[in-house]
C-alpha cells in the first residue's frame, strides 16, 4: 500500500499551485463566473504552453502521455484554485472519450488541437438529467445516405459556447444501448446553443439539434461500442470531478483556519473556541475521508480496474462533503463570508454547482446499493 | 499510491479467513457483533500458534518484524466474523509494544514471551471517577515502601477486569508537583495481590463488561514500575495513539452489517422486500460509503506506522470517524427493521437475536472509551489543525 502521491506528481501539483497563484488570481476567477465567455485566452494559452491540456493523450499526438494519477492531482490543484476554462469539458470530458475512438484520422485531426488548446471539445450526453443513463437517450442519430442527422436535445452541455466539435451520443438503433458517438461541428445549421446562468457560474448550455447533418467520418465511436465506452468513461469523470472537489475542500478548510486564527471576538481570537475548534475538525473529517475513497478511486482508474462502485462511493460522500465544509465555514467567518468581495462565495458556490452535477448523493448511492447486490 | 495488497498480504488474508472458517465450522466464532472481545483461551492459543501475536514487533522480543499492514490483515478478517481475541488482544496491541519501547529487560523476558502464547490478558486501570477525560487528574497514589509501592485508589470502566491475569495501572507517584502530568507513572498489577477488590458495574446492555476496581494498601515490587518515574503520562499518551488507531474502532459490529444486509434482501414488507425501498438503499449505501472510507483511514494509520511515523492526529481523527460509522449502523440497522428493531435477545420473533437493539445500546460508549469524541476533536484541532487552544 501507499497512501502518498510519489515525487514526481508532488512536483507537478507544486508547479500547478504556483501557476494558479500567479496567473489565477480570485479576481480573474471571479470575474470569469460572471462573464458569459468564461474564458480568459492568457491563462488557456498558457496552460496549453505547460503541457496540461494534453496530460493524458499519447505522445505522437503532442501529449503528456500521463496516467490518471497525475490527471487527478492536476484536476486538485484546479479545484483548489477554482481555475476557469473549458479545460474539464475539454481535456477530460471530450479527452476521455476520444482516446477510446478507433477513427484514427479524427483522433489525429482532434487531439493535438486539445493538446495544444487550439480546439475546445466538449461532450453532450445526459438530457433530462445528468447522470446519464441509456435508456433515457431519445436524441437521434438518423441514416441520410453518407451522412446521419442529429436530432434531439441535449442539457447541461459543459462549454457548449465555445466548443468545437461538441462530441454527441445518439441513438442509432433501437437497442437500449444503440448509441453512437458523433462529432458534431458546433457551427452546422440546426443547431442552438443556450447558455444557462448556473449558480457556480460554470458554463453550461443547453444545445438543441434539429436535423444537424454530421458526416460518417465524424463518427468518434459506432453504436456497438458507443455506449460501453460512455459507460467507462462516466466513472472516470466522476472521479475527475471528485479530485476537484477535494482541492477545493482543502482551500476552504485553509482558509477558515486562518481567518478563525486572525479574527477576535471577546478580547481572543475565534480558533481558541472549543466550538470553533470542533467545526474545523468536522470539516477535516469530511475532507480525510473524501480524500481517500478519492484516491483509491483514482488508483483504480489509474489502473484500468473495474471502478464503478469507489467512484459512486467517492462522488456521493464528495457532493456532501463540500456542502458541509462550505456551510461550516461560513458560519465560521461571520458576515465576511457573506460578501462578494471575501473569496469564500466561489468555493460554497461550486460545492453547490458540482453536488448537484454529474450525479448528487441520492443518485451514487443508488449506484453503491446496486453494486452491493441489494 | 498503491491500494493494492501485495500477493504475500492476499496469500495471508486467504490463510486467515480459512483458519476463522475452521473455526466457526467447530463454535468457536459466533459469528456475533461485540463478541470479538470475549475470552477464550485455545482460540487465543491457536491463534498464538500461528504467529499471529506481536507479529510486528521486533525479532528480538520475539516478533516477526511483519509490517503493520500485515497486522491489520490479520485484524480485519478477525473483526469480520468478531473472533474472541480478548485474551490476546491488549497484550497485542498495547501492553506488548509498550513494555518494548519502556519496560526493562526483566519485565520483557517476563511479560513478553506469555503475551506471544497467548496466555497473558491483561485489564487497564486509568480512568477514576475524578478522572474520566482528565485523565491527568488520577489521584490513586504509589509510595515509595522498601522494594515495593503501596497503591490506594480507586479505578472505574475496566473492562474485563473480573477476567484478566494483569492490571495496567496509571497512580501519581509525585503528588507534590503543581504539573500534574508529570507526576505520574505506570505498573503492572497482579490482579489477584492483596488489597485489590473488583466490583462489578453492569452496563446499561445489561450485561457486566466492565468494573469498579477499589485498591487498598496493594503491594507493588518496583521491577513492577514501567519506564520512568513521573513520566507515566506521557507514555500513555504515545500507547494510546496505538491504541485508537486499530480496525476495532471501525469494525466491532461488523457482523451487524452483514446481517442487515441479508435481512433487507430476505424481508418483505408490503409485499416487496425491503431492499427494493429506496429509503433503504440509500441508508445502506450511505453506511457503506463510511465503512469504506474508515477502512481506508485505518489502513492508512497501519501504512504510516510502516513508514516510521507515529500516529497522533491521524489516529484521534480516524477513530472519530470510524465510531461515527459504528453508532451509525445501530442506528440505521434498528430503523430499518422497525418495531423488529427493538426486540432484544431471547424474544419471539427478534432478528438475529437482538443483535441490532443490542449492538445500538453497545454504540452509546463508543465515542466515549479511549478518548470522547469530543477529547479527539481537541487532539485533532490542536496537533492536526495546529488550532490555538482555548486559555
């Protein structure tokens, strides 16, 4: 066993923090949440420049050629710092399903562009919901002589607004799990995009598809295997997901510490309040013991283990985790914590956000029941 | 990381679990949640047997040098099926580890060699009733008398103590010094000297777990005193980070989950079993969740005592968690079966015999031995959070 990152992912996770902290600042994070773009071209370009859009995909196509492991521990540094940019819809979302694709002229086409950030790819799959299931996937993928056309309604589309090619699963036939995987270029005719005003202030659209045509060369994945890579990809985005959440757990527990040792009330400073005190240990409870159901997770994916169950488990106790860290630590800083200008609203914000996204508690536990045979 | 085992740990496990079975094939393993600390002595023999005492500690006292990892292995599969450990158990976690790092190479040639048979058990005698999370406050005394100490006090919530051969006793041995915490030392006791009366204390289970333990000009021989004098405190203090650390913490119900689980699927109510209400699942997913989680934070510890680190906070913070889980179960076990749930052992119609109603009762002193929960939080926020504290 060994609970630690190794050296070499503890010096990317170094370098990661160091970047935000310069280039990242909460005013630019906060300045993103509320601008419609969201995105900031510096920082993207500059990320692309490190190597961490590309930090999983295959050398020969300009990657990093880096295993889960080191996605997680950079995706931490991002929830620490609360980083804007389509990176996770693009590089991990899209990213994940396009290294299962055996179209290797799309592959080559794709991959460096997200590697090199020239491109922005996001992944449109849940409809009514965002859990994702197949049998709730009514958009169609219709036969037209070369082509298929798209029709259907896709929601909480990440970065919708700026990707191009939104990767799409669609039914192709009439089989529970007939669904195909097309790359739909974002400027066809047909197609409309709809931002939504998400209360963490991520991007997200909704995007309609009325008989989009897309080319059969566009096909990331056929409807064989559509869905089992959906179905193998979904985890490891939770787990994604998860390791931005710990990040940012962490940063909010840091920040209540020190806000708890500077501030005096009654002649002494807060943190020698035995309640006080208590409450950070109940966050420090929860951060532990999302870490590592997290990490193990991680590892999991890391190694190509079957991983359903940990990643459920970790995203059910991660979506409630954060909202007990964030609600604590408000209570804890008082009214600072209630303004706009303190930075603390962008961390409770996002606890909310991601909770209610990719899945909520309810929802992976229902998951971890059925993966324990009930 | 790595959250593998390695095939020599699996190997091992494979090897534990199969001996257990043998043993739950002949009655010796109940099988029963709060059953893993009963006392029996050729349990603990063949258990002894195997190598399975003090197989992390050193070779020269004995030990296989095994890594604390292989020992929570052990510890796990033990707990799975609650195995009676109770005579092995403190000497194993606790007493032998201490007599390592302070006792004296007589007491070691002495204690250490019955403890790795199997056929040592022995009680601890900390708390008083001035002294509960106080700890420092004890006011049972040692003098000095000749060759000996002569001990007076009185000690409460020893557990087993009507059982075992030894007492680990906490006395002031300074009762002059304004700094408590420096006045106090640690003996091993003979339970059966002169002077020692052990009174029963029925818990509220109903059933007699633990004891008052009254102490009246008892003889002490001095090679009986372990470590320094005076530093007694402190050497509990570091046991005690051991002994928050363990499985058992997380585990002493176990085959309460196991059950619960079965029950779910083989219950119906309203025609459907109950496994198939949402309500259900997602409290049972919602235990498992934690099980895991402290499973993992219990592995940890094991895996940083490898390391060479001594657990502190991590310990405290782990033991907070993990009893969470604990209480949680009973809680969750008895609602989920309903009016069932509050039937205890020996009634009509009860599951499992009572154990759920039972274990719940059990549940109430889990956040309060080897620390509150409250105590912990203070160890944590204070060497985990380096919080100021209060005053």
């Amino acid at each position: 066993m060994d609970f630690n990152w190794n050296e070499e992912q503890k010096m990317l996770m170094d370098m990661v923090r160091k970047f935000f902290e310069k280039e990242c600042p909460m005013t630019l994070v906060k300045k993103m949440m509320t601008e419609p773009e969201g995105q900031q071209i510096d920082l993207w370009e500059k990320m692309a420049e490190l190597g961490l859009l590309g930090l999983l995909f295959e050398k020969r196509y300009g990657g990093g050629e880096a295993g889960f492991l080191e996605l997680a521990a950079f995706l931490e540094e991002t929830g620490r710092a609360m980083a804007p940019g389509p990176f996770f819809s693009s590089m991990v979302m899209a990213g994940l399903v396009l290294a299962e694709t055996d179209n290797e002229a799309l592959k080559a086409k794709l991959i460096p562009a997200v590697c090199s950030g020239e491109k922005i790819l996001t992944l449109a799959v849940g409809e009514e919901d965002d859990l994702w299931e197949a049998r709730y996937i009514q958009t169609r993928a219709e036969r037209a002589g070369d082509d298929y056309l798209v029709t259907g309604r896709k929601m909480f589309v990440r970065d919708a607004h700026l990707a191009d090619p939104i990767l799409v699963a669609a039914r192709a036939g009439d089989a529970e799990k007939a669904i195909t995987v097309l790359a739909v270029d974002s400027t066809s005719p047909g197609i409309k995009i709809t931002p939504l005003r998400t209360i963490s202030g991520e991007k997200q659209c909704e995007v309609l598809f009325d008989r989009v045509k897309v080319p059969a060369d566009q096909i990331v994945v056929q409807e064989d295997r559509g869905w089992a890579v959906i179905e193998k990809i979904r985890p490891r985005i939770i787990i994604a997901r998860c390791a931005q959440m710990i990040g940012g757990m962490e940063r909010v527990l840091d920040m209540t510490i020190r806000y708890a040792a500077e501030r005096e009330q009654f002649g002494v400073p807060i943190s020698s309040f035995q309640v006080i005190q208590h409450y950070c240990v109940d966050m420090l409870m929860d951060l532990e013991m999302s870490r590592y159901l997290t990490y193990e997770a991680a590892w999991r994916a890391n190694e190509g283990l079957p991983l359903d169950k940990e990643a459920s488990m970790a995203k059910a106790l991660c979506s409630d985790a954060f909202i007990r860290i964030a609600e604590k630590s408000h209570q804890i800083h008082g009214g600072i914590g209630f303004t706009d200008e303190y930075d603390l609203h962008v961390y409770s914000k996002h606890a909310k956000g991601w909770e209610l996204t990719l899945g909520n508690g309810f929802d992976h536990r229902a998951i971890v029941a059925r993966e324990l045979g009930l | 990381m790595e959250f593998d085992f390695t095939p020599e740990q699996k190997k091992f496990r494979e090897e534990v679990r199969e001996f257990l079975q043998s043993q739950i094939e002949v009655g010796v393993i109940v099988d029963r949640s709060n059953r893993g600390f009963d006392f029996n002595s050729s349990f603990s023999k063949k258990i002894a047997e195997r190598g399975w005492i003090g197989m992390s500690w050193p070779k020269k006292f004995g030990g296989q040098e095994r890594s604390f990892v292989d020992r929570t292995i052990l510890m796990d599969e033990c707990l799975k099926v609650n195995a009676p450990m109770g005579i092995h158990f403190m000497g194993d976690r606790q007493i032998g580890p201490a007599l390592i790092l302070y006792g004296t190479d007589e007491q070691r040639a002495e204690f250490l060699p019955k403890i790795l048979r199997g056929e040592a058990s022995f009680c601890l005698l900390f708390s008083e009733p001035g002294a509960g999370s106080d700890l420092v406050a004890v006011r049972t005394t040692a003098v000095e008398d000749g060759d000996s100490y002569v001990i007076n006090g009185q000690k409460v919530w020893n557990s087993n103590a009507h059982y075992a051969e030894y007492g680990w006793l906490l006395a002031r041995t300074d009762p002059d010094t304004p700094q408590k915490h420096k006045g106090c030392s640690e003996f091993i006791l003979d339970m059966k000297s002169p002077g020692v009366t052990i009174r029963p204390l029925i818990n509220a289970v109903g059933l007699h777990s633990f004891n008052e333990v009254f102490l009246e000009d008892v003889r002490v021989p001095k090679s009986r005193l372990v470590g320094q004098v005076n530093r007694g405190f402190y050497q509990i203090m570091e046991q005690m980070d051991y002994e928050r650390a363990g499985l058992e913490r997380l585990m002493q119900d176990y085959p309460l989950y196991k059950h619960l689980l079965q029950y779910v699927k083989e219950t119906h109510r309203q025609g459907k079993p109950l496994s198939e209400d949402p309500q259900v699942r997602d409290q049972i997913a919602g235990l498992e969740v934690e099980f895991q989680a402290g499973h993992l934070l219990c592995y940890r510890i094991a895996w940083l005592i490898d390391q060479g680190q001594l657990p502190g906070y991590e310990a405290a913070l782990c033991k907070a968690c993990c009893t969470r889980f604990k209480q949680r179960l009973a809680e969750t076990a008895t609602r989920i079966m309903g009016p069932y749930g509050q039937l205890m052992p020996g009634s009509p119609y009860a599951p499992w015999n009572g154990e759920a109603p039972e274990t719940y009762l059990w549940s109430r002193s889990y956040t309060l031995q080897g620390g509150t929960t409250e105590i912990l939080k203070n160890i944590v926020a204070r060497r985990g959070l380096q919080i100021a504290s209060a005053g």
